[in-house]
C-alpha cells in the first residue's frame, strides 16, 4: 500500500502548494520545510548562518543551500556550527531525514532528492511536476517577485537542483525512470490532485486484488 507520496517539481510550477493541498487532502504528515528545519536542526545551522559565512564555503556547498533554502520557500531556521557543516555533511543528514520520514508513514515529501533517497521503498509514489516557463515566471512573480528575479529563479535553480543530482547520484534530473506520474501542472493544481489521487487507489486496489 502507498504510504509515501514524493513530490518532485521544477521551480514555480506550484508544487510545495500541489503537496500541501495533497497531504491536507489525504490527513497525511506534509514534509516540506519541515525537513529543512531538521536537517538545520541537526547541523546547527541556518540560511542566515550560510549567507554570512558564504565567502568561507565551497562552491558546492554553496549551491546547495541555495537549493535547499533559496530554492524552497524557507527562509528562517535557528543557528550555528556552521564550521562542521560542508555538503556531504548534509547530504549525509538528508538521506537520515529521509529514511526516518519514510519509516513513519503516511506522508507527502516535497522533493529536496526524495525520490532518489527512497527509490527502493514498494510503499512509496514518486510523483514528478513540471510547467511551460512563461507559467513558472509568473507564479514566481505573483509570489511577489519582480519579473526579472522570477525569470533568474526559474533559469537557475532547477539547474542547481541537476547539478545536486549528477553529483550525488550520477543520474541526469529528472530521471524518468523514478517516477510513477510526471503532470505538466499548466492543467491546473486540481486535476494535478485528482489524478495523483486516482493513480494512488488505483496501485493499492492493483496491490489488493495481486
């Protein structure tokens, strides 16, 4: 049975909005900034600490912070230890965040490498979003972003997110083969629901009957 949906998305396409709405819908745990917010937690870091001390960081470092806090959208978490902290580090963090998320069931994961951590799992829907760039441009300009900051976000960071990918995984992102569903959200956050819903009962009922 599906325990675990993993929502992978470009950036602006609207999907940390598409899993809230899902794990709201489903009564499920949602694992968004929560995740950030552990793995911050476990460090004793924060992205304030990562901007001070950015000139200090290797350049890898550096672009997964921005991936992990520039490219999502938290911004605040508590402190410090920033010195002990490097990529592996956090890599490391990640997959422990990952594996005990997923151990506790029930829950919708919002990417952050999710659907590579966990791949093994049989419980798990690995759900893949994407949307034309004119539509990502502007639902990151309607976040309040001017139309140039919008248009540098969506050029670069899912570029960072590829770069996160080959390196640690050595797999080109998005790698199809990971996933169950990959639904250009143009269509709408609704049907992007329903249907990830529907395929949802439908693999549980398939489990069921097997």
């Amino acid at each position: 049975m599906i325990q675990i949906i993993a929502i992978e998305r470009e950036y602006g396409c609207g999907g940390s909005f598409i899993a809230a709405k899902l794990a709201e819908r489903l009564g499920w745990r949602l694992m968004d900034r929560q995740i950030t917010e552990e793995i911050a937690r476990m460090a004793k870091v924060t992205p304030a600490a990562v901007e001070r001390c950015e000139r200090k960081l290797d350049p890898l470092f550096y672009r997964l912070a921005k991936v992990f806090w520039r490219g999502s959208y938290e911004r605040s978490l508590p402190v410090e230890g920033l010195e002990a902290f490097d990529a592996d580090r956090l890599v490391g963090l990640m997959q422990c965040v990952m594996e005990d998320t997923a151990a506790a069931g029930n829950c919708v994961i919002v990417s952050r490498g999710s659907p590579f951590f966990l791949r093994n799992r049989t419980d798990l829907l690995s759900v893949f979003l994407f949307a034309p760039r004119d539509y990502k441009v502007k639902f990151v300009a309607a976040l309040g972003k001017s139309e140039k900051e919008a248009r540098e976000l969506v050029d670069t960071i899912d570029h960072e997110r590829a770069t996160f990918i080959k390196h640690y995984f050595h797999k080109e992102w998005p790698d199809r083969s990971l996933y169950h569903l990959m639904f250009n959200t143009v269509l709408g956050q609704e049907l992007a629901i329903t249907t990830i819903l529907n395929l949802m009962d439908a693999l549980n009922k398939k489990e069921a009957s097997s």
